[in-house]
C-alpha cells in the first residue's frame, strides 16, 4: 500500500536518520539493515522503530526493513496494522506464522546481505541482540546476516552542538574534580577526618551548582577500596582517609539536555609519600593511556579508523609488558560516551571483556582509562577523547603526576 500524500505522517526527525544509514550501508557493501523487535527485545531497533509509531502498538514481532537503495518497509502484525500512523513509506502486515515467513520472505527477496543486531559467537552483546531463532528464519531465506555494529553506531556521531555541550561538561568535571581534592586538601591540613562520601557530596554540590546531572553519584575510593573498579561508597560503611592511602576519584556528569553527551574522568592522589609500587603502577597506567591515544591519533591521521578491540590491546600489552597482565587489568581499556547514559551505545576500546570490532568513527566520544588493582590499593587514569576526521583529541586533561595530600601528623 503506498502512502497517502494527502495525509499528514510523522515528525520528520523520526526518519531523518535513514539517509544516514544508507550511507553507512554502502560503505559496507551491504543490501540493508533489518530492524527486528519484539516487545522490547533489541533496544537498537526499538530506538528506531518506536518513534515511527506514534504512540501505535506494536505488542507483536515488528520488522523494518531500511534497504541501501529504495524506500524502507516496516512489517507488523495484522491486528496493529490500523494503530500506525501514515509513513512516508509502505507498511506491511502479517496475521500466522506462516503469513510471516511469507512477508518476510518477500520482504527480503533480491537483498543479498543484510544488517542485523548480531553477533558471532556472542562475542560483543552490545551488538548482538536478535535471537538465534529469528537469525535462523532470516538465514533460511537465503540471506547472509552481518553484524550492524557500524551501521548502528553511524546513528550515534555527534552534532556540533553535542560535542559543545560535552566541552561544556567536561570543563565542569575537572572543575569538580579540583574542588574534591582541594576539600581533601584542607581537610587533612586541618587534621580532620575526611570519608569517601563526604567527598563525594562536594562533587554532587559542583555539579548541582553547574546544572549538570548524572546516572548515579562519583565513586571516590580510599585505600583498598580503589582496588575495586566499580566500588560504590555508602555512609556509613566507607572509608576514613589515612596516611598513605591512594586516592581515585571518578566523576561524570553532562549537562540536562537529552541529547547532551557525558564527560567522564578519573582523578588520581596519594595521602602521604607515595610507594615506589604506586609510582611504579601510575607510570604504567600513564604511559598505557597515552600509548592507547597515540595509536588512535596515528590511525585517524592516516585516513584508517582502527576497530574498538586494536586501542584495547595497545594498552593491554603495554601493560602486560610492565608485568600488569589480565589479573591486574579486569577490564575494557575505554567506553564510548553516551546521552542517556556514562557509558554510550557506539563503540567501546574492548577485546577482553568483549571483542569489539567496530570501529572507530570520527564525531564520536570515548574514554581511555586503563587501570591496574590487587586488594590493597589500584590505579586508573581516565581522559576523554573527541575523534576528529584526521585525528583524536583530548577533550580533558591528561594527568602527569599523582594529586599529593599532606599526610595527617597525628
């Protein structure tokens, strides 16, 4: 059924992304992207597929089809075809399952490899979200399944105003990350005690102050407590500074508009003379996070956009060569920056905790923040980087040397 020109369809913004993944689709040497959900099942494609619903159902399985050439096809069961707002383009139904394997099958005919959120072997679930039955029924009408990660993360680039309001929020983050250690500072120099969450109350009041909001509250770790990369301080059961505590301070917040992407740091300090073993690690960890930045920089200024996994094995190995192997790195080198979340739906600098084979795309935002624990103390260094059509750049500071607090007299 062709659309009515004569009727009113959908907000322009919810199909203004097509052309964009029609690009990403020939860049791929792809035939299309097949979106599939089913009641929430594949967040990408719910994303896409929601606001082209207008409040319609869509309680059953929903396809929708974005070829690399043509106009895209959204397929839905016959009893919500009438809750679907008119589209720009044509919409199908299916009533059984054997009408569905029927619509399907012609709205796959002639495509020859198509994009879905999938995943070899499991190995990256961000992308992989499409269930093994419903990859089989696709495969079995003769089409070629290809992961979607570039396809999707194509979506996620940011506009001028976003990478604005990132810079906007990374300003702010390091401004709170100097009041946290400047409180920590006079705190100790006045000999008082001093917990992890009060620290973390000065950040959520700097943050308060700038308008900035957050998923969840900075984690400031004490000690062995920095051994834990997710450590979560709680009143009441955090730790009191001492002498020769390390101290890691991790912040992140963005500013209140939807779309406005996160900044994301982690802070590094000492109460008292540093060990020669922190010393030891924090160098290691420096010269991991910059040799990670380096070779995105090296790629992106040779016209080559490296994957996900390659920047995490730079800083792995560079560590594991220090003698920091994978009991002492537990986790991904870096995450890409997200709006609704710290952590975002493009990219991540991963091949340990997953195999991230997308690659790196320029407008997109990542963090770097290689880290080393063991249960007495642990070190993480995080920077936040804007990849740029000929290069990568660092949109927070790059800590040199470890935050020293005077050690308490007493």
């Amino acid at each position: 059924m062709e659309p009515d020109p004569t009727r009113p369809t959908v907000a322009t913004a919810s199909v203004d992304w097509i052309a964009t993944a029609r690009a990403a689709l020939r860049a791929a040497d792809l035939d299309g992207w097949l979106l599939y959900d089913f009641r929430g099942s594949n967040p990408t494609a719910r994303a896409r597929i929601a606001p082209l619903l207008d409040g319609g159902v869509a309680s059953r399985r929903v396809f929708l089809l974005v070829p690399r050439e043509g106009e895209p096809v959204l397929l839905v069961h016959a009893i919500e075809r009438g809750s679907i707002p008119p589209l720009p383009f044509e919409v199908r139904a299916y009533s059984g399952r054997a009408s569905l394997e029927a619509e399907l099958r012609a709205l796959v005919a002639g495509h020859r490899r198509l994009a879905m959120e999938y995943s070899p072997n499991g190995d990256n679930p961000y992308v992989g979200a499409v269930d093994a039955g419903t990859l089989e029924l696709v495969r079995s009408l003769g089409v070629e399944v290809v992961p979607s990660g570039d396809v999707a993360q194509a979506l996620e680039v940011w506009s001028d105003a976003q990478i604005d309001a990132h810079l906007e929020a990374a300003e702010a983050v390091l401004a709170a990350k100097d009041r946290a250690f400047g409180f920590l500072r006079e705190r100790v120099g006045l000999e008082l005690p001093v917990t992890e969450t009060e620290v973390q109350a000065v950040i959520v009041e700097a943050f308060a102050e700038r308008g900035l909001v957050y998923d969840h509250p900075a984690n400031v770790s004490f000690g062995a407590h920095a051994g834990d990369p997710h450590y979560v301080p709680r009143a009441g059961q955090d730790a009191t500074l001492r002498a020769g505590d390390v101290v890691l301070i991790d912040l992140w917040a963005k500013l209140p508009e939807a779309d406005a992407p996160y900044a994301d740091v982690t802070w590094m300090g000492v109460c008292g003379e540093p060990s020669a073993e922190l010393l030891r690690a924090f160098e290691a960890v420096k010269d991991a996070r910059d040799a990670a930045f380096r070779a995105i920089a090296d790629a992106f200024a040779d016209g080559r956009r490296p994957e996900g996994r390659e920047i995490d094995r730079v800083a792995r190995d560079l560590l594991a060569e220090r003698g920091y192997g994978d009991d002492a790195f537990i986790h991904r080198t870096g995450h890409s920056l997200g709006t609704r979340r710290t952590h975002g739906e493009a990219v991540h600098l991963d091949d340990f905790e997953t195999c991230d084979r997308r690659r790196l795309l320029p407008r997109l935002g990542v963090t770097i923040e290689p880290g080393v624990y063991f249960p007495h103390f642990g070190v993480r260094s995080e920077i936040d980087v804007l990849l740029e059509d000929d290069g990568a750049r660092a949109t927070t500071d790059l800590q040199e040397e470890l935050e020293r607090l005077p050690a308490p007299r007493s």
